[in-house]
C-alpha cells in the first residue's frame, strides 16, 4: 500500500464556494454563496457553533493517534504506525476544517459591519 500524504490543499479546494453578503451591489454571477444580511448573524452564529462541533472529532483523532500496539508482531505494529498516520491526517483535516469555518464567519462578521455602517450612513443623510 502506497503512502499519500495529505495534500494541505486539499481542503482548501474541497471546501464550501466563497460566502458574500447578499446587498443590492452583489451579483449572483460573483461565484459565491449569497447570505441575506437580515440572517447573516444567525448564519454566523450556526457557522461558529458547526466549527465548535468538531472538537470532538479532533480530540477522537488526536486520542486514536496516541495508541500502542498491542503486540511486538511487525504486522501489528505496523498497522498501528498506519492508524497513526491515518489519525494525524484526520486531525489535520479537521483542524484546518475548523479554522476554514471560523475564517468564514469572521469574514461575513466583517463584511455584515461594513454593511450595518453603509446603512447608516445612508440613512444619516437622508434624514
């Protein structure tokens, strides 16, 4: 069995097209995933808490990374040294996972602020 090391783009890649903040200035030709900024912050808030569901899964990797093995046989050991390597991608994967989401909702934060203060600039002057 030939061994393929995770490629740390992967995921970058596989992950979720670009989310924008649906105003009248955005088009749905931009490529991106359009948020209705009257639920933008529930939609931050559901992104933050799917991001804080994954701890247990990383902390299940990192704890099926740290097994021994059983027996001094090599078959066994070698099958815990390919669990291992299977857990630390496991782990990896789901940590950039995690920091891909929380850069996601930090973003549509951003661009929701930005949006808020356009708005009440808007309103400002026309009042």
């Amino acid at each position: 069995m030939s061994e393929q090391p995770l490629d740390p783009d992967f995921l970058d890649r596989a992950l979720m097209t670009p989310i924008r903040l649906a105003t009248e200035a955005a088009t749905a030709s931009s490529g991106a995933f359009m948020i209705d900024p009257n639920h933008a912050e529930q939609f931050i808030a559901e992104v933050r808490t799917a991001a804080d569901t994954l701890d247990d899964a990383r902390w299940a990797a990192r704890d099926a990374g740290r097994i021994e093995p059983p027996g001094g046989d090599p078959v066994t050991e070698n099958a815990v040294i390919q669990a291992k390597k299977m857990a630390d991608n496991a782990l990896y994967a789901l940590t950039v996972y995690k920091q891909q989401l929380l850069g996601t909702a930090d973003e549509l934060q951003t661009q929701l602020a930005a949006y808020r203060a356009t708005e009440q600039a808007n309103t400002s002057r026309r009042t």
